[in-house]
C-alpha cells in the first residue's frame, strides 16, 4: 500500500511506502537569513514532516542536502549535528547545486526515513 500525506500543488510532502517515508524537498520558510539558520528552519520542519508520517529523525536512512554555497557547509553542519543526537545519523550526500530557484534559498534538504 502507498500512502500520501499532504498533498500540495505540485507533490505530496511524504509519501509512504514498505516502512519507509519519503519526503520531497523542504526549504525553509524566511530565505532572508543565513545558511546556518535556514539550516535550523528545515530542521524542525523536517520534524514536523516525519511526525505526519509516524516517524522521527531518530530513524532517517539518508539525507540529501543541495547547497548553493559550498563556503557555507560548516554552518550548515553545525545546523545539522545540534539537530540530530550524533549516534542515528542517516547516510548523507552534499550537492553543490547553481540555483534552486530563488537567490535567497541557500539550501534544501530530502530525507528517506524509516517508519
């Protein structure tokens, strides 16, 4: 069975299927602040997320994380560990990526979880 959860204009945030959730990007909501608290701000969006589909970032199985400033990535890190425990940390990619569609986003975040 596959399950989705909230259903936006173009995507569902997560959509479950086997025991395990996949969510779409998540960006954070005020761009006008710096990599590290944009950081912050998906975090706890990503908590929210997981939440809707019965899981927590205790369980993530991997992280993909697309950057526009690379200079940036020990903000970003330093975002991320105060984030997660340390001991469940998913496995992660960072991609250095052009634009993600607006100047101001400097990153965006895609996780798969176990549920």
């Amino acid at each position: 069975m596959v399950q989705r959860i909230e259903k936006t204009k173009i995507m569902h945030r997560v959509v479950v299927h086997n025991g395990i959730a996949f969510l779409g990007g998540i960006i954070a909501d005020d761009v006008s602040v710096g990599m590290r608290e944009q950081t912050a701000q998906i975090c706890r969006k990503l908590d929210a997320v997981l939440a809707l589909a019965g899981t927590d970032k205790s369980k993530l199985l991997s992280a993909q994380l697309f950057v526009t400033k690379m200079a940036a990535k020990e903000e970003m890190n330093a975002a991320w560990l105060e984030w997660l425990d340390g001991n469940d940390l998913p496995a992660r990619a960072t991609v250095g990526v052009a634009d993600l569609g607006d100047p101001s986003i400097l990153i965006e975040v895609v996780v798969t979880a176990a549920v």
